[in-house]
C-alpha cells in the first residue's frame, strides 16, 4: 500500500467524520421545539354612567375585560368577562373591577357619587299653632299669687317665645279653685295675672302687648273637689289676643 494511498484514504475518513457530526448536530437543532410565548396580560376597564346622581336615582356599570378567567366586580361577585348591569346605590359607592388570568391581573374602577334626597318641604304652621304648642300656663299655690320656683322655667320660655314673635300679643286670664267667695277670687285671679305680666315685662316682653284680666273661680279646668283637681283651677292662662 502506497504512501499516498494511506493519505488520501486518512484525509476521506477524516471528511466523512466530519460530515457524521454535522448531521447528527443538525438533527439534535431540529428535535428541540421552540420556547411557547408567555400567555397575555389581562386588560380591564369600568365605567359608570352617570358618574354623578341623587339617591334613589339609578347608575349603569359598563365594564370590558381581556385575557381574564376571574372576574369579579364589588357589590356585583362574579361577572363575565364584558357587560352591563344597572345599580341603584344609596351612598356614594367605589365598584372595584378585578381581572385575573394566566398572565397576571388588571384592576379598574368606577365613582359613583350619591347625594341625599332634599328634605321634603315641611307644611306651614300657622302664629296660632305657635302660639298653642309653645307657650304654656303657669300654675299657682293656694290662696298665693307669686310665680312658684317650680314654674320659673316656663316663664322663661313664654318669655322667650314672646320676645321671638314680637307682633304677637296676649292675654293673661287668672284662675283660681272653688274655695272662698266670688269677689275674694276675682281679686286673686287678678293679682296672678298681674304677677305674670310683671315678671314677663322683667324678661323683656313689652308690656303693652299683654292685657290681664280675671275668671276668679269661674270657668274652671276641673269640677272634681281634690287637691288635684283645685290645683288645675290655680293658674294663668295665656290666650294670643
């Protein structure tokens, strides 16, 4: 075998060797499968139309999501992925929208902003009304005349009342019980509407705006004969004049 045989058939070996590798590596590139791009990112979006009511007004949530497999929207649970639902909130309410899917999470949300209903116009009450609930009668010991201090604090609220409605004017009729003669009680009666006015032009009412006068035993609030009943009898009355 020559010399230059054994080199051709080295240089052949060395080729084919070679090409051997090639191939067996080009194989290998083909068996490996590409890399899968990672899933998509969820998109999300919440409106509320209108954004702005009065209560007891309703509002319609529209929503639209992307990539998502859980989707929840506050107040509402579990929604589809886009739609509309109306909603009637009685305060101001935040909707949150939450999207989850493979490929994270998207959060959106919605204002809504509710204000009160006006308070219904209240009936008009007439300067007598007024005057009934309140101004109240004041009441007297027996056979006395001076305002007891357990009646001190109805003074002053008639007092205030009167100082408030200065156009209002008044009359102040003395009462008394049964007991003792007509005129003796005329008299009383009298000086209990008097005591009144006086203590009522003290508190700032003008005294021109209050008549006096007396019923004595007259006209009574009660016919039982008690201490209760009698009690009732024992008062000043005020009347808007």
């Amino acid at each position: 075998m020559s010399k230059s045989f054994v080199t051709r058939f080295t240089v052949l070996a060395t080729l084919a060797g070679i090409l051997f590798l090639a191939g067996c590596a080009k194989k290998q590139a083909k068996a490996a499968p590409p890399s899968p791009p990672p899933p998509p990112t969820p998109t999300a979006s919440l409106t509320a139309t209108p954004a702005d009511i009065q209560q007891g007004q309703s509002v319609q949530l529209s929503w639209n999501t992307s990539n998502a497999t859980d989707i929840n929207i506050s107040g509402l649970g579990t929604v589809s992925a886009s739609g509309t639902q109306t909603v009637t909130p009685e305060d101001s309410t935040t909707y949150d929208l939450s999207a989850k899917g493979p490929g994270g999470s998207a959060d959106a949300s919605a204002r809504v902003t509710v204000t009160p209903k006006p308070a219904p116009p209240q009936p008009s009450i007439s300067e007598d009304e007024l005057f009934r609930q309140n101004v109240k009668d004041v009441f007297f010991d027996f056979n006395k005349y001076d305002i007891r201090a357990d009646q001190e604090s109805i003074l002053q609220s008639d007092a205030r009342f009167l100082s408030d409605h200065p156009d209002i004017a008044l009359s102040v009729v003395g009462h008394c019980d049964d007991r003792g003669s007509e005129e003796y009680n005329l008299a009383l009666g009298e000086s209990r509407a008097n005591a009144f006015r006086q203590e009522l032009i003290k508190l700032g009412v003008s005294g021109d705006r209050i008549k006096t006068t007396s019923l004595g035993k007259e006209q009574p609030f009660c016919n039982d004969n008690n201490e209760q009943c009698w009690q009732q009898n024992r008062r000043d009355h005020l009347a808007k004049d």
